[in-house]
C-alpha cells in the first residue's frame, strides 16, 4: 500500500469516526458521556496510584516491614 492511499484510508476512517461520534452523541448524548466519565474515573485513579507510589519511593522508612 502506497503512502497515497494510505493517507486517504486513514483521512476517511477518521472521518466516518467522527461523523459516527457525532451522530451518537445527537441519538443518545448520554453513551459518549457516560465514556467520558469512565476515562475520567479511570484517569484519576491512575493519577493516585501514581501519587502513591511515588510517595512510597520517596518515603521508604514510613512503611511498616511485612513479616
């Protein structure tokens, strides 16, 4: 497959995804919301887990030794 009609599948995928977006979000406007919410929750808690474990790099005396 040449770079040509690469560009054109990759240009019109990406444009049926959006119009197919945009088409769902008009029908049912809470599908894409509640996907965003879940991205959203799932963000946050990698964003803790990070904050935790770095915490725990840093702060390795805090911890209690598991016997």
């Amino acid at each position: 497959m040449n770079a040509r009609k690469q560009a054109g599948w990759y240009t019109g995928t990406l444009m049926f995804t959006l119009i197919m977006a945009v088409v769902l979000f008009v029908a049912q406007p809470w599908i894409p919301l509640a996907l965003l919410a879940t991205l959203a929750v799932f963000g946050v808690v990698a964003a803790v887990n990070h904050g935790i474990d770095s915490w725990k790099r840093h702060h390795p005396h805090d911890r209690t030794p598991v016997h």
